[in-house]
C-alpha cells in the first residue's frame, strides 16, 4: 500500500506547504508530480482488474498487421498497442503512453484552477490509482477528457470538439461528453452546425459496432452491478449541490455553465444508478471534474482565513478517506495489491516485450 500513500503525500504536501517560489518553479513542482504518476501507471507489473486482458492484446497483436490490430478494439488503443509491440516496448510502452496522456490532461485542468495542489490531491485517490492503473483504455479517455474541459472556457468549440473525438479512440464511451461542447459560444456557427452533424454520424457509425458487443450487453442489456458505484456517484452529486447552494458565487465564474450542465448529469446519474449500475458509473467517471472544479474554488470563497483552512483540512480527509477505505475495504482492491514494477520481475525483458 505504501507506494499509493507516498504519491498521495506528494499533492498533499504541495497542498499544506505552498511552493513559494516564482511561477516557473510553482509549474515545474507540479510538473514533477504528473511525470511520477505517468511512471506509476506506465511501470506497473500485474496491477490493476484488467491486467490479464491488456496483456493479452500485446500478445495477439505480435502476428496481426496494423489493420487487424485497430479492429480488435478501441482505434487509438490499439494502435499504440501496436507501435508499442513493433518497438519492442510490450505492455510497458502501451502503459507508458496512456500514463503520460492520462496525467497530462489532467495536469492541464488542475492548473487552470485556483488550487492546483488540491485538484492533483482530489484526482489521486480513484482516478489516478484505480482508473490510470486499472482500466487503461477508460484512464487515458479520461484524462484527455480534462485536457478538453481545460479548453471548454475558452469557447474553444472546435479545440473542445477534436480532443473528445481524440478521446473516443481510447474508450468509446467518451464520445457522450459532446453534448457539453455544444453550448460552447463561437462565432462560427454554421461551421459548428457542421461539425456537430459530422460528429453525431461518427458517433452513430463508431457506436454501432459497440452495440453488438458483449460490454454493451453487460452494462445496458444485462445490467451488471457496480460495486461502489453509488458511492462515486455521490462523490459527484455533493460538488453539485455546492453549485446550487452557491449559485450566485459560482455564477461569477467564466464556465458556471459547463458545471451548471455537469451538476444536472450528476444529479440523472442518482436515478440512472439504480439500474444501470455498471454503466452510471462509468459515466459518472467523466463528471468527476466537477469535484475539482468546484472543491478547488470553494476555498477562495471563504473570506474567514480559519474557515477557509477548515475546508481545506475537510476536503483533505475526505480523500484521505476515499484512498484508505478503497485500498483496505474494496472489493477488488486485491488486484492492486502490492503494487510491483517491471523492474521487480525477474522476467521483465518478455514484458517490455524484448
């Protein structure tokens, strides 16, 4: 468990002790950090509930030409899995890449807010360790998903757009976060009209394929449950209410929009989770960016230094909270435990798939 709480200590730290140097050395703190978890996720060794699965793509993809590669699954996936194989990376390199591009993105969102430390700290626990290092194709759509909604205040529609799109190659689910560009302002609304009805057909013609999967049938057909899932929700659902609560104070803000619409989508999922469990809560993974958000500006809205310290501390025991009952109490928190490196494994060379 130790190497979970050491990378929680690190935006922790940042979080109570404040660098104070100039801004490039503020960047180049939180720069560090985003880089040790793209190492964590990328050199990890048989951590995380669909290890077996990713492995077995590497291997698969060994005798396949790129063609048949990115016809197995997810495009952009795929496709690293394959230039990662005829490099001679393996698994290692696939790893390596969506850790940089998960941590990235959300790199990206955490220092656009107000405090950065605390939005890294707030992403750590569950995204960062149980997504980024369990679910690697969900991971590195998510974490492009935050590089997108770092844009979104800039009325970037077609930057907002492209990036979505990019995220969709990773996990197709990501293409539902659209819906939230297209309230995007532009002054090219007849190019948006276009790329909007480009990207409906996209999403039409990608998602066909996926509803004749067996994943489609397990979330929306089946109806699997989702451990946990009610609780994730929930972690969602509170940022919400804060907006509503503080509607007046949040209002202020550039994208009150964007997170007025997310706290709607937070609010379905409490009715949609009751059942369709499993797929609520894979959902519910791309509205987590309003706990940033929201967590990182209710501070500075406090006037009183005491209460605003208070709030900080609350926030921090929160996900202090949400890191030890998941590590001690999860259900499949096995699978990640102890986390082992390649460098660990006295056959590392097959995995790095030399």
């Amino acid at each position: 468990m130790m190497p979970y709480w050491m990378i929680f200590l690190f935006p922790l730290l940042g979080t109570l002790l404040p660098i104070r140097g100039d801004s490039h050395v503020r960047a180049l703190g939180l720069a560090l950090f985003a880089i040790i978890a793209a190492l964590m996720i990328g050199l990890r060794f048989e951590v995380g509930g669909d290890w077996g699965t990713y492995l077995l793509y590497t291997e698969m993809i060994e005798a396949m030409s790129f063609r048949e590669s990115i016809e197995l699954n997810d495009v952009g996936y795929m496709a690293i899995n394959w230039v990662s194989v005829q490099l001679g990376f393996g698994i290692a390199g696939v790893n390596l890449v969506c850790g940089s591009l998960m941590a990235y993105g959300i790199l990206r969102f955490c220092r656009q807010q107000p405090l950065p430390w605390l939005g890294l700290l707030i992403t750590t626990p569950y995204l960062l360790i149980v997504v980024g290092m369990g679910y690697s194709r969900q991971g590195v759509a998510l974490g492009i998903i935050f590089w997108a909604l770092s844009n979104w205040k800039k009325n970037n529609f077609f930057k907002y757009t492209s990036l979505v799109l990019l995220a969709a190659l990773f996990h197709k689910s990501a293409i539902v976060m659209f819906i939230f560009g297209v309230f995007i302002k532009t002054r090219y609304h007849q190019a948006k009209r276009l790329l909007i009805l480009i990207v409906l057909f996209l999403g039409y013609w990608y998602g066909s394929g996926y509803i004749t999967t067996g994943q489609f049938r397990a979330y929306f057909i089946v109806g699997y449950d989702s451990s946990g899932g009610m609780v994730r929700v929930l972690m969602n659902v509170a940022p919400s209410l804060l907006i509503v609560l503080f509607y007046k104070k949040f209002s202020q803000f550039e994208d009150f929009r964007l997170w007025l619409m997310m706290a709607a989508a937070s609010f379905f999922t409490l009715v949609s989770v009751f059942w369709l469990s499993a797929a609520t809560d894979r959902f519910a993974l791309y509205l987590a960016p309003i706990q940033v958000a929201v967590l990182t500006r209710i501070p500075v809205m406090i006037a009183d230094p005491f209460l605003r310290t208070l709030v900080v501390f609350l926030i921090i025991l929160m996900y202090s909270l949400v890191l030890f009952v998941w590590l001690n109490f999860g259900v499949h928190a096995y699978s990640w435990l102890p986390y082992k490196t390649i460098f660990e494994i006295g056959n590392h060379i097959e995995v790095l798939g030399e």
